[in-house]
C-alpha cells in the first residue's frame, strides 16, 4: 500500500486529489495539509504513531502555497535529508516551475489541468523511486543539457522572485500578492524591484510583456 500526503491549500482540489487517487486500490491518502505548518505538525503525528516507518510514502504537493511555497518546502526536506518522495501538483504549466521542482528534489511534475490516471500513475512511479516526467518535461531536459551556455534572464531569478514576477503579470496587486504569500507588502515590493533590476525592466507594464512574450503568463 502506498501512503500518500496531500498538501494544497485549497480543500476543494484537496478533495478532488484525494477522491482520484482513492479510487485506486494500492494507495491511501493518509493525512492532508494546507500549508506548511500544517504539514509539519502532520508529519510528526503521523511518525509518532506506532508502527509506522515513516510519515508517509509520497507527499503530493502544491507549488502555490501560503507562507512557505512548495518550492521552499522541497528545499527544505531536502536539506533535512528526508526520503519522502515529493510528486508536485500544480496549476502552472511545466516550463514555469517544472526544472526548478526537479532540481529541487522533486521526483515528479503533473499539471492540475491534466488526465486523473496520469496523477495515478505518477503517484505510483515515484514510490518505486523513479522520476516521473512529462513528454513535456522529457523534451524541456533535453533542450536544457544541449542548449548554449545563455539563458533567459528569468531563469536567473529566485523561486520567489520568478512567484512574484508571474502573479504581478497575471493581475495580481502587491497587496494581494503579499497576503497571499503570507509576506509583508514591504518584502513583496523588495522582490518586485530585484526583479525589475535582474530583467532590466521599469515598471509592471514593461514586466508584464516580457512575462508573456516568455510563455510565463497566458496573453
């Protein structure tokens, strides 16, 4: 049996996560979080528990989440030296997020717009401890270990400042951005301007055509 966690912070994707993948008769969603803290504290309840080996098999995370990202908590089990196997679930499309995942130590990357059995099957590989990968993601590795040196400037950006720069670009006011990050107004307006200084940008208009013209954001 597969023990899965979930982590997003929306209970209505939550739902619809945990109804895929309990349709399938070898995994079990044993414990669901909405943001970091939560998931923490699930995780130590759960190894607390007698005869448990672990807190669980497969964490299914979100990238999008308040406070600390999934980003930020890839890197932070990582460093911890945890062997959870982290499959990331999240609305952006794969060439936003999905390189930055993997390097992170994620062991897949499934789009939330894509087939359910695909979630299953991704949820299943990387138990087994093999990376699960898109075509998509296939190809973008390819490109990325046989492309030039050069690279866009964007990708030079931090996971938070590339977060910031896509919701400023899809509408989105520092006041909201920075609520919904769980961040000051003041912290989210210092990665604004490293960002507008790193692509050598003026404003958010000029920082909105350039996250479209770079597939970050739809037009």
């Amino acid at each position: 049996m597969i023990d899965v966690i979930l982590c997003d912070d929306h209970a209505l994707i939550r739902r619809g996560i945990r109804d895929t993948l309990s349709d399938a008769s070898d995994i079990r969603v044993v414990g669901e979080a909405g943001d970091y803290g939560e998931l923490r504290s699930l995780m130590r309840e759960l190894l607390s528990t007698p005869g448990r080996a672990g807190a669980c098999d497969v964490l299914v995370l979100d990238i999008n989440l308040p406070g600390r990202s999934g980003l930020d908590v890839l890197h932070v089990l990582k460093d911890e030296g945890s062997t959870i196997k982290v499959l990331v679930v999240s609305m952006y499309p794969e060439d936003q997020y999905a390189i930055r995942a993997l390097r992170a130590g994620a062991y897949g990357y499934v789009n939330k717009g894509g087939d359910p059995q695909l979630l299953v099957q991704a949820v299943r590989t990387v138990a087994q401890g093999r990376k699960y990968v898109t075509p998509e993601i296939a190809q973008m590795l390819v490109e990325s270990l046989t492309a030039p040196v050069s690279e866009h400037p964007h990708q030079k950006l931090s996971d938070r400042e590339l977060q910031t720069l896509v919701m400023i670009a899809s509408g989105k006011r520092l006041a909201d951005i920075a609520e919904e990050l769980t961040l000051s107004p003041k912290t989210v307006s210092v990665y604004r301007a490293r960002v507008l200084e790193k692509l050598g940008l003026a404003n958010n208009s000029e920082l909105t055509v350039y996250a479209i013209r770079n597939g970050l954001v739809g037009e």
